[in-house]
C-alpha cells in the first residue's frame, strides 16, 4: 500500500452519485469549509497526490484516505478484459486512478482522471458500466465498491485517430438518450451533427465499416416513428447493435496499435478508400500471404492516387512514354516533374517512385513479414501525404 493523503469530497455529491445514505459523525471534517473556502482549487498534497477541492464538488466535506494508483489502472483494464468488456477497458488507456476508503465506513472512492474526450464518453456511460469501471479498479482490494466513479479531467485533449473510439461511445449514448428521454433533441443535434461527420470521415480512414444512417438527430428520432418502436427498450437494442461493430473495430486498434502513422483524410474518396483497404489489410494479417497482400493494396493505392492527379497532356513523362492508367510510377513522376521541376527537387520524385518500387517488391516476395509490410504501407502513406500537399488538398 502506497503513502495515503486525505482528500476532500463532497458529500451531497458522493450521496447523489454512489447511494450511500449514513456516516458516522465523527467523520467529518468540521474545520474543511473554513480551510478551503468556496473558491478553493486543485492542489498538490503534501505528498504531491492531487486533491479534490469543495470548490470542485460543492457541499460539506469528509476525510477520504486516496492512494495514488497508476498500477491499479492496468489492474483494472485486464479485469474487464477478462469479463470482455474490452470497450470500457479501452476507455481507461489514458487513464490515471486514484482509490480510497470514504471515512471509516470502508465504502471505494474511485477517481478517474482523463483527457477529452474520454471524459465526456466515460460520463455519458450507463451507471452499470461505470460501476463495473469501479468494480475493476477495487477488484484486488477489500473495499467495498462504490455504485459510481468520479470523473475528472487531465491533461490537455486529444485528437485525430484516438478519439475514434470515445466519439463512438459518446455517439451510441447520446442517440439512446434523446429516444429514452434522457436528453432533448434540441440541446444535443448540434454537436451530434458535428460529430457524426468526423466519425463518417474518421472510419473511413480507419477502415471501419460506419453505416449509421442518421446525419442528425432528428432523422433518427422520425426513423423510430416511422418503425413504430413505442418503448424504450425496442430503440436501445437498434442503437446498440448500430454501433456494436464499429466499436469493436476501434477496441481492436487500441488493443492492435498499428506501427504506421495515420494521416487525415486527402479528400480523393478513392484515394483515402484504399488507403483504409490498406491499414484494415495490415491490422489483419498474420502469414506471408496476407503480407504480399498489403503490397498489392497499396500498389492499388498509388495508382489511384496517381489518376487523380495525372492529366494526359500536361504531364510529360521524362522518357517521353505516356503512361498507362495502371503505371503508377510515370504518372506520378510526371506530375511531381511538372508541379516542382528541376534539380532542387529530384528528391521528392524519387519519394514517389520508391513507394511504388516498395509495394511491387513486397507484392511479389513471397517471404513478405510484418516488418516489410508495415514499411511499404508507411511509404505509401507518405506519399500520398507528399502528393497532397503538392496538390493543397486541406492547405
């Protein structure tokens, strides 16, 4: 057991978020009001565990003994992988944990601290799932287990392709709420509207199959009219079978990091669909085959990426042969020869070239690994990212 600081929390707050009903008088901290004041902030304690203020959670305030415990955040996720909640496992990546015993009544305290959007998706959860949070985080402790977490934010947000998978939990809950009567339509559809475009986008890119119809809230709330689900349970069932898919797949590539660096879409529909072919190819490989497979993919890739850019004419190839709509390699030399010409960028034509080399070579080598594969898929991607920008697409 590591060194324990006392921290204050709320009481109405820990009454309304865990059920607790009773605690012994002696308890409480009589002096914690005039201590801390109502405008008190976060501070280190004096052993440099964070605390949480009243200001923070409001109401009268009680000794929590708190241990800081980055460990028991592992501990936590490999409990849950063993029930196969591995969504709630993959929402606690980026978490920081903190556990103590409120008072003298050996009731859990359990403190998640994430970035966002984790927070929003750990908050919008259903009450059972962030009981079993705690449940997972207590499970090697004799404590008693609180009916709720509290969540807290740290850090700055994040971004790009991992919010992929807290936007979808975020997403599934927010479409639940608004048919269950948990939310109104009108307070949310903005920023549902604003998300489901960056999931349509982001999937995309991700290779994750989306098909969530519904491009606002109000299109999913005159689809369960039209269907005729009166009750509750009929519109919960269809939201969560939606979104069981998509969020496997994003649990996997938590789980499944690949090597390769994700860049955003270039905004070639084409492009960017082979380019997710590729990475899903990667991520699912396992023998020599599928390898050389991820090869042919991306050869597939810089071809598309060479039509969209290649125009017949204008594009002169240097040795003066006209390409054909499948050879990749002059028709993106002779597009990066037209746009940059001369000596000072020889180098970014020969970017382009060594792709397409590296995909064909991977294609045909019938030792293909892991390794090999990931370096070719790098490869393409970066110069597809290359030919973007000589393009100003998203400039």
């Amino acid at each position: 057991m590591r060194n324990l600081v006392f921290v204050s929390i709320s009481w109405r707050y820990l009454v309304h978020r865990t059920s607790l009903h009773a605690f012994p008088k002696d308890d409480f901290l009589a002096s914690a009001n005039q201590k801390q004041g109502s405008n008190a902030k976060s501070t280190p304690g004096h052993l440099g565990y964070p605390r949480l203020t009243l200001a923070e959670l409001g109401g009268s305030a009680f000794p929590v003994r708190m241990t800081d415990s980055t460990t028991d955040g592992d501990t936590a996720r490999a409990y849950l992988d063993s029930l196969r909640r591995g969504d709630l496992s993959a929402l606690l990546l980026h978490a920081r944990i903190d556990y103590g015993v409120l008072g003298s009544s050996g009731e859990g305290v359990v403190v998640v601290r994430v970035p966002q959007p984790f927070v929003e998706a750990l908050a919008a959860l259903p009450q059972r799932d962030r009981k079993r949070i705690a449940e997972a985080v207590l499970s090697r402790r004799d404590l008693r287990v609180p009916e709720d977490i509290i969540v807290k934010q740290a850090g700055d947000p994040l971004e790009g392709p991992a919010t992929l998978l807290p936007d979808l939990v975020i997403h599934r809950e927010m479409m639940i709420a608004v048919a269950t009567g948990g939310q109104s339509i009108q307070d949310v559809d903005d920023y549902y509207g604003a998300r489901q475009a960056r999931l349509v986008e982001g999937c995309a890119a991700a290779g994750i199959k989306y098909e969530n119809p519904h491009d606002s809230l109000w299109d999913w709330y005159n689809h369960w009219k039209a269907q005729g689900w009166g009750t509750y349970a009929e519109r919960r069932e269809y939201v969560r079978k939606l979104f069981s898919g998509p969020v496997a797949a994003a649990v996997a590539r938590v789980n499944n990091p690949s090597p390769v660096t994700e860049r955003e879409p270039t905004g070639w529909e084409r492009v960017d669909r082979s380019l997710a072919k590729a990475r899903t190819q990667f991520s699912t490989a396992s023998a020599e085959e599928d390898w050389q497979a991820v090869g042919l993919v991306c050869r597939e890739v810089l071809i598309s990426i060479g039509q969209a850019v290649y125009v017949e004419g204008v594009h002169e190839s240097a040795d003066g042969v006209k390409p054909s709509p499948t050879d990749a390699k002059r028709m993106l030399e002779a597009y990066v020869r037209h746009e940059l010409p001369g000596e000072g960028y020889k180098e970014v034509r020969a970017h382009a070239r060594a792709a397409v080399d590296l995909a064909v070579h991977l294609q045909h080598r019938r030792t293909a690994t892991r390794q090999l594969a990931a370096l070719c898929l790098e490869a393409t991607s970066s110069a597809v990212a290359v030919v973007a920008i000589i393009a100003r697409r998203g400039l």
